[in-house]
C-alpha cells in the first residue's frame, strides 16, 4: 500500500503481531492501520518465527507469554534468521522480563496494558532508528565513520570489526552512532536515552544500560586490551577511541 498524503512518501510500513490474546490483536489493528501502518497477525509463537523469517517486515510486535512457545524462545529464533527491530510486550512491572527481552536481542519493551498512543509512540521512534524512514534518493550518501577497527556505515547501518559484521539492534546502532558523532565526549545517560530511544529519561528505565552492556560485549575490548566504552561515575559514558585516530 500507498500512503495518499503524497507519492514522494515510501510504502506503509508493514508491522508483524505476534500475540494470542484476539481482543488485543484486533484493537491494536483497529489503532494502526488508521495511522498508516499494514499489519500482519499471527497467534502462537510457530507462527511468529515462520512469519518473520519468511516475511518481509519493518518491524515486529512480540509478546512474552505466548500459548505454545515463550516469546523469548521465540525472539532467540527470530534473531538468527533476520534482523528485523523487535518490541517486546512484557508483563507491566516484570523487570526480569524487560531486561532478558533486550538482552536476547530486542530493540525495545513495552509494559502491558499500554496506551495504544505510546505503542504508536514507541513502534515510530524503532522505525526512525531502524532508518526506515530516511530519504536514500535525496543528498549524498552519509558517510563512512571510522575508528580503529570498527567502521560504522550510516548509509547502510552496518558496522564491521576488523572486516567482519556486527550484528547490531537498530539502537545498539545508534548508541555506536551517537559516540562516534561526539569523539571524546561524555554523553550522560539522559541524553543518550532522548536520543537513540526517542524519549524522556526516567532514572528507574535501565534500558540504555542494557544497551551499552550489550554493545560492550558485541565490540569487545580494543587491541590493547583496553574497554571501548567507559562508564564515567554519576554522568554518563564516554568511548574511548584509539589513540592513532
């Protein structure tokens, strides 16, 4: 489908649901196609896998407590087939389900029940980071970021260690993004929760730790053994770069 605002504008979004609770699924449809998002829904956790790896999606809406598989079985599956941004819809007040769900691999979580504003919300801010919505055929090309051995592509949204690709989330990528753009800055933890998570920073949400954990352990230390990612005490992070760059 089309967007009839404008031809310029890309095709809908297509969202794949993965949840077996049929009221839910039918009222998150009823507040998303309206908004120009195309859904697809699927009920048991089976079914999510085979329609994520073989569909075509921008991005994918899972639920933790699925009738046939745990949705974060589920998410370790999806993850090694594609890399598609995945939010997860978690148990409201389940800490333990928020940070496995990013551990394993999630671009985000939201607490049920939820507004379907802030899932509105949340899904755009994923897809902005994703790249989705960038105009690849105006301007030139963003350019290549270098620093020793990791090359950030903004283009492509890719990044290499040593020639190799790193399987990033869509925000594992922009955090990386946001400390290359501010070498040698200290970028403290509210900033970085406004910029690569598109909202306001709540000292309770550890979200962006487990983020820059994650990251931390997907870069590995530099060639000298040293940490790429230093947490500077009460402000926030900073990344160390090599000392040739």
């Amino acid at each position: 489908m089309h967007n009839s605002k404008g031809v310029i504008q890309r095709a809908n979004p297509r969202l794949l649901l993965v949840d077996d609770d049929r009221d839910l699924c039918h009222l998150v449809t009823q507040y998303l196609e309206p908004e120009g998002f195309s859904l697809s829904v699927v009920h048991t956790g089976s079914e999510g896998i085979r329609a994520a790896i073989e569909g075509n999606h921008e991005l994918i809406v899972l639920d933790v407590m699925l009738p046939d598989k745990k949705g974060f079985d589920v998410l370790r599956e999806i993850r090694q087939g594609v890399r598609t941004p995945v939010l997860m819809l978690t148990a409201k007040g389940d800490e333990f389900d928020r940070i496995l769900g990013l551990e394993l691999g999630a671009d985000d979580y939201l607490p049920k029940p939820f507004s379907p504003r802030e899932l509105i919300a949340r899904i755009s801010a994923i897809l902005r980071r994703s790249g989705w919505q960038s105009e690849r055929n105006t301007g030139s090309r963003p350019p290549v970021i270098h620093s020793g051995d990791i090359e950030l592509d903004l283009a492509a949204r890719t990044v290499l260690k040593a020639g190799e690709l790193l399987r990033l989330t869509s925000a594992e990528f922009d955090l990386l993004r946001a400390f290359f753009e501010a070498p040698g800055q200290v970028l403290t933890r509210e900033a970085l929760v406004e910029k690569v998570l598109d909202r306001k920073f709540s000292p309770f949400d550890r979200s962006i730790d487990l983020h820059i954990s994650n990251l931390r352990r997907k870069l590995g230390p530099q060639n000298d053994g040293a940490e790429r990612i230093r947490s500077v005490r009460g402000i926030g992070y900073l990344y160390a770069w090599p000392a040739q760059d």
